[in-house]
C-alpha cells in the first residue's frame, strides 16, 4: 500500500471511529441522560441508517458541483463539528441541552449522509488507482482495532463517572477523545489528493431509472433494503433494550463489546476466504443464519438473565458485519459503473434508508403502544418479529441472478 492510500485509510479510519462512536449505546445513554421517552430514543439511535435516504441529495449536488475537493472538505468538516457539540451539549443547563442535543445530532447525520456518496466515490476511486484489491480489508481490520480501543475507552470513562454519580463528566470525557479524533482526520483530509472529476449526471428521473434498470444491482438493493428493516428489530432495538430496560452496566458493555470487535477483526478475512470458495452472494445470505439465532437469543433475554445472555450477544452481533459491509460493498462495485457510481451509491442509500426509516417507525410506533400499555406484549417479542423478516433478506440474496468471488491471492 503506497503512501497516498495510506493517508486516504488513516483519514477514512479517524473519522470513521469517530462517527461510530457517537451512535448505538452511546446515545441511547445520551437519550436517557436527557429523559427521552422510548419512542423518541428509538428514533434517535437509528438515525444513522434512516438518514441514509438523504444520500441521493448528496449524490445530486456532488454532480452539479465544479470545485469537487472544496465540497468534500466543507460538509465533511460541518458534520464533524455537529458531533463534537453532540457530547458537549451536557455543558448546558437540561432544558437548553436536550435542544442542542436533539439538534446537533440530526444535524451531525444530515451532513454525513449528504457527503457519503461522494466521499466513498472518493475512496474507491483512490482504492482502485492504487490497483489494491485488497483495500476494503485491510480497512475493515485496522478500522475496528482503533474503534474497539476508542470505544472501549469511552464507555469506561462513562460507567466510572456514573458509578460516582456524575455521568456528565463521562460524556465530556467522550466529547474530548471524540475532538482528538476529529481534528486528526481533518488534518489527514487536507492533503488528500483531489478527486478524479468524472462526467457524471445524478440530477435527473431518466438516470436515476437507467440505474434501477441494472438488474444485479437493482436486486441487491432490494435484498440490502429488506436487511434494513429486519435488523431495525433486532440489533438497532437491541441498543435501547440494553440501556434502558436490561439496564447493562457499561463495563459490562465495554468487555464484551471489545470481544466481539476481536471477533469481527479476525473474521473479516476468514469471511474473505468463504467467499473465495463459495461467492459472496452465498456467503453474505448464510450469515443471516447467525442473525437469526441471535435474534431468538434476543427474544429469551430478560432483566433476570441478561448477566450471561447478553453477553453471549454482545460477542457475537458484530462477528457477521464484517462479512456483510465487504461483501455488499463489493458486489456493488463489481454491478456498478464508474461513470454513474454516485448515483448507484445514493439510490443504494435511498432504498437502504427508506426501508430503515420505515422500519424503525413502525418499531417505535409498537414501542410506544408496548409502553403505554396498549398492547399485551413485552417489548422483546419484537425480537420474533426481526427473527421472521429475516428470511427475506436470506432469500432475496441467494437469488441474485450473478455472483463474484473473493480473490483468493
């Protein structure tokens, strides 16, 4: 890997860690922090895949746009600064911080999902000058070791400063380390060479039809999209399961947080070597097999025995993501052309957001009935509902009418 791909994955990894941070059980914590009803929180937390529906905007913009480089250094700047404010909007008095909050959060998705498209256009097109297959690996690797030690960090310093009854010296703690790692990828993000300016149009039906009429990559839209819903009852309901009702001491969510990024590290190549053997269509549907037997350890987990069955999920829900993001990602590349690939990108955000979006508001719709007594159900037998959706995305990828296998060199 030459010098330039490395500041490409040592800004992608920075920010990355950062982003990731500053969702799941840190702001379901945020969300309780602030009283937010379950409903709301749900909402919140799974902002990251609802908003991927804003990505077409961006993909329309990025298009429309001549001074590509000033546009992605811009709006990347813009959203890292929403997240800082994220954490430090404990700073104020409750009323004022729960605004700030329930604004800069939104704000801090907004802008990232508007830039996606172009930034990851950005990194493929890096990826593939360099003539490194072996790319989107060896990031999903270093990624996770830096996110597992960062966010290992911040949930200590979070459980400590609860247990002493101060938990907003935890998220200052966080906002701090989450800056840190801010202003490193923006120093890294200046020298990054400019993107390859490509003739491409992503403003108008007739394209965004053109694309859709790409039969593989249609299909793999359609079978990502149903995995947006189904996990919306299963890992994203999982985030404000743990915090607010199971109520995990967040040391406990830190040990075996950290066990299962190890497990997700190691596994992302032996993943790579499945689909060597077998496709990666094949590889990425049997994973959904894993899902769905966490999905019934979900459904068994109470108050009562979450001591030792969350985790048992903790360790083993992030073990398949690795598979999943290399695998999607690489089939959306080989079905994708390079000239209109912001457009593939955002119509793939498109229907994977709108799909999440509408799975988590029926999710926080039946939450809501669930908590004011209206419906005769526990709040984890919506882990059942996930277990029965997940047959779709099985099914939808195991169809896709191509496949293409992992480089075995």
């Amino acid at each position: 890997m030459g010098k330039k791909l490395r500041l490409f994955l040592g800004e992608y990894i920075t920010a990355m860690v950062a982003y990731w941070i500053c969702t799941g059980f840190i702001i379901a914590k945020l969300t309780d922090y602030f009283q937010l009803p379950l409903g709301l929180s749900n909402i919140l937390t799974s902002l990251s895949s609802m908003f991927l529906v804003l990505q077409p905007l961006g993909g329309i913009f990025y298009s429309k746009i001549q001074r590509k480089r000033g546009y992605l250094l811009s709006m990347n700047l813009i959203w890292r600064i929403c997240l800082c404010f994220v954490f430090f909007s404990v700073f104020l008095a409750p009323s004022i911080g729960t605004l700030v909050f329930c604004v800069c959060l939104p704000s801090m998705q907004f802008f990232q999902q508007i830039i996606s498209p172009a930034y990851e256009d950005w990194h493929v097109q890096a990826a593939e000058a360099a003539h490194y297959s072996k790319f989107y690996s060896v990031r999903e690797v270093v990624f996770m070791i830096l996110y597992t030690v960062m966010a290992a960090v911040v949930q200590i310093a979070i459980s400590i400063s609860e247990k002493q009854g101060q938990l907003r010296n935890g998220f200052i703690t966080a906002g701090v380390l989450e800056t840190l790692l801010l202003v490193i990828s923006v120093v890294l993000i200046m020298k990054l060479s400019a993107p390859i300016s490509c003739a491409q149009t992503s403003g108008s039906l007739r394209v965004f039809a053109q694309v859709l009429r790409n039969r593989v990559h249609t299909g793999i839209i359609i079978a990502n999209a149903s995995w947006g819903i189904a996990n919306v009852f299963i890992g994203g309901l999982f985030g404000i399961y743990a915090v607010r009702i199971l109520k995990i001491d967040f040391i406990q969510l830190m040990i075996w947080g950290m066990a299962g990024n190890l497990l997700r590290t190691l596994f992302g190549p032996v993943f790579a070597k499945i689909a060597a053997r077998i496709g990666w269509k094949k590889c990425v549907s049997n994973i959904f097999i894993l899902y769905a037997l966490l999905a019934v350890l979900l459904y068994f987990t109470t108050p009562e025995n979450a001591f030792w069955t969350a985790p048992i999920y903790l360790s083993f829900s992030t073990l398949p993501v690795s598979g999943l993001n290399i695998g999607i990602l690489k089939m959306r590349i080989s079905s994708s052309t390079e000239d209109l690939r912001s457009v593939y990108f955002s119509l793939f955000s498109l229907f994977s957001g709108g799909a999440s979006m509408l799975g988590t508001f029926f999710c926080s719709f039946l939450i809501s009935l669930i908590e004011a007594g209206f419906v005769p159900l526990s709040l984890h037998s919506l882990f059942l509902l996930g277990l029965v959706l997940l047959v779709i995305p099985f099914t939808l990828f195991r169809m896709l009418p191509i496949d293409i296998a992992e480089d075995a060199n």
